[in-house]
C-alpha cells in the first residue's frame, strides 16, 4: 500500500510517499480503507519535532481520516466489510491509503456526509465540542466569541455554538475567511488584524462582554480577552504558541476564569457522547465541515504547506485512494 512515510522530524518536504507493507488488525483491530485523512496543526508540531509526545521514527502521520472498514479483528464485533465511518484517531497513521484502529477510533458516517467532510471531523469537532460544552457550559441565549473561526476548531465551533442556541461572535484574518464566516451564519464578525477590534466587539455585547471565548492564539490574545469577559464568564485556552502577560486584575473584577482545553485529556465517557451528539448533528445538517483543498497523497508536502499558512478558510484534506481505484 501507498504511505507518507516520516523518516526524519522537520518541515513539510520530510513528507515522503512511499511503498510499504500492507497491514494487517490485530485480534482487537479494525483495518480502515482511508478515502480522505484530514490535516491538523498538530500535525505539523509533531513533524517538526516540537510536541510532547513524538513517535518513533519512521512514522506515518495522521490522526484524522474518514473511509470504509476493510477488515476486523477475530475478537472484534458489530462492524461490517464495507460500512462507512470517520476515524478519530488510529494507530499506524492516516496519510495513507490504509490504517489500523481501534473500536473506539471509529464512528459512524451518515451517508451525506462525504469522506473528504468526514476527514475534518476527528480533531476539530471533538475539540470545539469539549472547549465550548464541557469546559465552559454557556446556556441557550448566552454569547460565545470564537477567537479564530475560520480554520477546523473555529468552524466547528461556530457550528456547534449555532445549534446549541448560542450567540456567536466570530473573528477571521482575510477577507475569503470573514466572507465564510458570514456564510456560516455568525452574528458578530471581525477582522483580529484590524487596530481597535476589541473595542468594537464589547461594543456589540452591549459594553457587557462576552460569556464565553474560545481562544485559539493565546500568546497573541490572551491579554486583551479579559476585558471583553462578561461578569462571571470565561476564557478557555484552545491554542496557544507561546508566554503571554495578563492582568489578573481584569479577571478579578469580572468574576471571571481561564480554562485550557485539551482534547488528549477529554474522559473517555465525555468523547463517547460528544461523537454521539455529533451523530445528531451530521445527520441533521447542523453539522457540516469546510472542506477548503482536496491534495493527492502524493502532495502532502503542498497540503501541509498551504494547513500552514495564515488566512485559514476551512480544512485541508489528502484523497488517499490511488487514481486507479
Ligand atoms: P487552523 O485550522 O490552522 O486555524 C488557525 C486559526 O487561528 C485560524 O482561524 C486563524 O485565522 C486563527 N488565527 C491566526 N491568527 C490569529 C490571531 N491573531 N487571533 C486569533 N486567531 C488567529 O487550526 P485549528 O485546527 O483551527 O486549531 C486552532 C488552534 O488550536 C491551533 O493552535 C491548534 O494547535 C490548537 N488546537 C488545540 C487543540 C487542543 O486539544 N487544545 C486541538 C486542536 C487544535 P486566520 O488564518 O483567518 O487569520
């Protein structure tokens, strides 16, 4: 079967398709056929060698992917040959046209949802849904600023902050990326490069703030989300690359918290229903992702490239399938 295959840590050229042996579940395996793998940032901290827990070389990358089972495992039950699902998750990678999984890496996709919008599930949506409904708990009515909303967490976020009943600001940082956020039905939209944004958003709130922000660039941000807090809401830390100076003093006067969210340490009970409820989602359309560029496997150092680039406008896929199939 055809692979990246990471021999070495560091940029996108170390992304190298190659041949490799065909793989074969375990008893408590599933073998997946990968039609679509989709990019995340993670991704790129691991290629490069900066992240706190790194494989070992080679590796094939990969944590998200949708496709079809190919196989199970003797002590696997309640799966078929055939049967549609995304991968949250896997254990030998899925830039490839083949990867072994867990039972628990796998869930069901509804037949609308195409493989490539299936390869933008894993990742971002259990991540948006953990940050939004499990860290913070905002009720129907109550506003939301999703601080990044056009790359794959904000759209999620968006989405699930929509269905939920939930007032949503939303800022992007080119002007493809705002025009999307219209489109996707946010209330509040504003451009995080413009001078003096943060004062128009308190004033959209009212001067009151927000309840809650999902903060995707914390180094950058964390300093001046404070003020925007209403009394007694939120910050919770979804990305952040690198120090930040704070003013406690603007989190005292608000009642106010900073969480960090990271889905590594989501309990498994609480994963089991996020996916159950994106289920729901997906199946009734409020749910459905940005697929922005479609790369062959073979492209997966332009794929990593453009994921890594500012003006984020939805998410990058891999077609893992070989041009013949
Ligand atoms: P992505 O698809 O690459 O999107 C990056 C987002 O950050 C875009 O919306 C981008 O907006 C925005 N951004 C860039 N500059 C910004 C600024 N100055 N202020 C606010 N936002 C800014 O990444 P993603 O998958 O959505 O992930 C977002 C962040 O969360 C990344 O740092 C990622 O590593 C992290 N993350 C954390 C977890 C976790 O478990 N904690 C899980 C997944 C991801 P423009 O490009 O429009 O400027």
């Amino acid at each position: 079967m055809r692979a990246i295959v990471v021999e070495k840590f560091g940029g996108p050229e170390v992304l190298v398709l190659q041949q490799v042996p065909d793989l074969k579940p375990g008893p408590e395996q599933l073998l997946v056929r990968v039609y679509a793998a989709g990019l995340n940032p993670v991704d790129g901290y691991i290629r490069s060698g900066n992240y706190m827990r790194l494989p070992t070389l080679p590796y094939t990358p990969g944590m998200d992917g949708a496709g079809v089972v190919e196989a199970a495992g003797s002590k696997v039950r309640g799966y078929r040959k055939g049967q549609r699902v995304y991968l949250s998750g896997s254990l030998s990678g899925t830039y490839a046209e083949f990867c072994l999984c867990l039972p628990t890496q796998i869930h069901p996709l509804p037949p609308q949802v195409t493989f490539a919008e299936g390869a933008c599930l894993g990742i971002p949506y259990t991540t948006a849904a953990y940050a939004l409904f499990h860290r913070a708990s905002p009720r129907r009515g109550q506003t939301v600023l999703v601080h990044g909303a056009t790359g794959g967490v904000g759209i999620a976020a968006i989405q699930l902050a929509k269905r939920a009943g939930l007032k949503v600001f939303a800022t992007g940082g080119s002007e493809a990326g705002i025009e999307l956020l219209k489109k996707l039905g946010a209330d509040f939209v504003f451009d995080h490069h413009k001078p003096g944004y943060h004062q128009e958003i308190l004033e959209c709130s009212g001067k009151a703030g927000v309840d809650v922000i999902l903060e995707m660039l914390a180094n950058v941000n964390l300093g001046r989300d404070l003020p925007l807090i209403a009394s007694g809401g939120c910050v919770v830390v979804v990305g952040s690359r690198g120090a930040v100076q704070i003013q406690p003093r603007d989190l005292m006067v608000r009642d106010a918290d900073i969480r960090g969210a990271m889905i590594l340490q989501a309990p498994s009970g609480v994963l089991a229903r996020i996916h159950s409820d994106m289920l729901s989602g997906l199946t009734d359309g409020s749910l459905k992702p940005v697929v922005r560029s479609i790369f062959d496997l073979e492209k997966a150092q332009a794929a990593a490239e453009l994921q890594a680039l500012p003006g984020a406008c939805g998410k990058v896929v891999l077609a893992c399938v070989p041009p013949s199939a």
